[in-house]
C-alpha cells in the first residue's frame, strides 16, 4: 500500500500541474481604466478587457493559433515546494507533453504522448516497484484501477493544459477585479487580477478527477464561500505568459495538510516561446515497465 501511494502522490501532483497552470506575485505598473485605448508607446498592446467573456475568448484565440509553449512552474503543496518545468502541445486528442519535475522525493520525469503516460521516477522509487526499468507506463486500456483513474485523468487534465482553461473558470465562477498594463520581462503586457468563487461551480474544480474523488469533492465544498485569488499576464498576441492561482482556501476545506504552518496550494507558471513545435517521443520499450501488471503483482 507504501507503494502505491508514494506513486499516487507524485502522480497526483504531477496531474495538478498539469490541470492548473496557475500561485501569486504581482508586477507594478500604471493602472489602465479597462475599455480604455492605452498610450502603448508603439507596443502594439490593446487595453484590457472588462470583461471576463471577452478575455477569456480573446486568449482563446490566441493558444489555439499557437498551440504550444514551454513553461516552467513552481507549485507549493502541503507545506512541500515542487519545480517543474517542460513543454506542452495543446492540441486535443493529439496533445502531448514532456515534463521534469523537482520535489522533495527526488526528480520524476513524465511524458505524456499517444494517450499514454510515461513516468521515470527515482530510483529508490522504481526498486520499490520490483523493477530494474527506469520508467512506468500506464495505458489508456489498463483494466487495473488505479491506472484505469490515473490514465483517464491524465487525458482529460492534458486536454485541459491549455491555460486558457483558468479563464473559462473566470467566465463561469469569478469576475476580473482589476487591470492595469505593466512591463513584464523588459514587455509591456496586460495585467489582470481575478476572483473566483468554487461554489458558483464546484464541477468546474472537480472536473478531470475519477468519478468518486469529483463526489467526495463536491461534498466536501458544499456550502463554503471559497474564493480564489489568481492573476494572469497577456501579452499583445492575447497569450498569456504567466498565470499564478493561490487555491490555499480550497486545498484546507479538501483536507489538506498544511505542513509546518505553510499554506498549501500556491501555483506560478510561466510560459515562453509559443508557437514553436514540440515533439514527445514514448521511451525505448525495453526501459519501459507495464504499472497495470506491477499492480497485478502487487494484489492490486
């Protein structure tokens, strides 16, 4: 049981990042009244929006003309701080990605690509699980449980990586609280803060997640005034180039260990070179261990 949930938490987080793409920290800059037309200096940047709709469709717009992007994170959870960093495809159901993540446990690398996820855990990790072969691969057709959750909720949280997906749950469950345009990395781009509020939509929180853990979810939501604080930074082609989420309030009403009086939750992405293409390839099938029949193996 050691095993599997040492696997379940490094997938867990590894899936969270995945899904999210969102932490907190602010840039200074002139306030620019939404609606308003900016003086860009030349920059080509529009002025914000007001509207959530109108964001969330302009940036839309955006990643589906790009389609790919590399990223690098920072995600605090449980009272543990994560790395990661890697580079996605956002494209359906040929979305693919290439991860290497950084916790306290060790390195784990991920791909995802042909519906299929690979995972190279750490060594220590791998012996546990009865295997000399450095990466796990887990099956979209896997008949055992916990792949059959872990495959399906990697499918539709890669489909969702597109960070637009933080603007869909502002236009369902949060307003814009402010805008202003800043300079970013040596760019002016536009900035917004944003609310959410979980319990306008608690599916829209759960979704992507196995059937049982959505329910216990929104039991467990149920009647509580959680807010959400994110902010996103888009530049003048309506990408955005960094996201951060603080889902502290959310993480504790979930139950979650808070660590030595750290708030879990916090989640920095950033985003670079959109557009250009990324190729994942599966590892060599002889590196490659079956986590269905390690399962088997384990009574599981």
């Amino acid at each position: 049981m050691r095993k599997t949930t040492t696997f379940a938490v490094a997938a867990g987080a590894a899936l969270a990042l995945v899904l999210t793409g969102c932490g907190s920290s602010a840039e200074n800059g002139t306030a620019v009244p939404a609606g308003q037309q900016a003086k860009d200096g030349g920059s080509g940047l529009a002025s914000p929006f007001s509207d959530a709709l109108k964001l969330a469709d302009a940036a839309k717009q955006g990643t589906e003309k790009a389609k790919s992007a590399k990223m690098s994170m920072d995600m605090s959870m449980g009272g543990q701080s994560m790395q990661a960093e890697g580079s996605m495809r956002f494209d359906g159901e040929n979305s693919a990605m290439t991860m290497t993540m950084n916790t306290p446990q060790g390195t784990t690398e991920m791909r995802y690509v042909d519906k299929t996820l690979y995972m190279k855990v750490p060594a220590a990790q791998a012996t546990q699980f009865g295997t000399d072969k450095p990466w796990l691969k887990i099956s979209p057709d896997a008949t055992d449980p916990m792949s059959q959750s872990f495959s399906k909720a990697m499918a539709q949280s890669t489909q969702q990586s597109d960070p637009t997906q933080i603007l869909d749950q502002v236009s369902k469950t949060g307003q814009i609280t402010g805008a202003d345009q800043v300079e970013l990395n040596g760019e002016k781009v536009n900035h917004y803060k944003v609310e959410l509020d979980v319990s306008k939509s608690i599916e829209t929180y759960a979704k992507g997640q196995p059937a049982e853990v959505q329910e216990q979810m929104k039991k467990m939501l149920a009647g509580k005034n959680i807010k959400i604080p994110a902010e996103i930074w888009i530049d003048k082609d309506q990408l955005p180039l960094q996201v951060t989420m603080d889902q502290s309030e959310m993480m504790k009403s979930l139950g979650a260990s808070t660590g030595s009086g750290a708030t879990g939750g916090k989640i920095t992405v950033k985003y670079t070179d959109w557009g250009k293409p990324v190729d994942v390839a599966a590892p060599p099938a002889d590196q490659v261990t079956d986590f269905g029949e390690v399962m088997k193996k384990m009574g599981h």
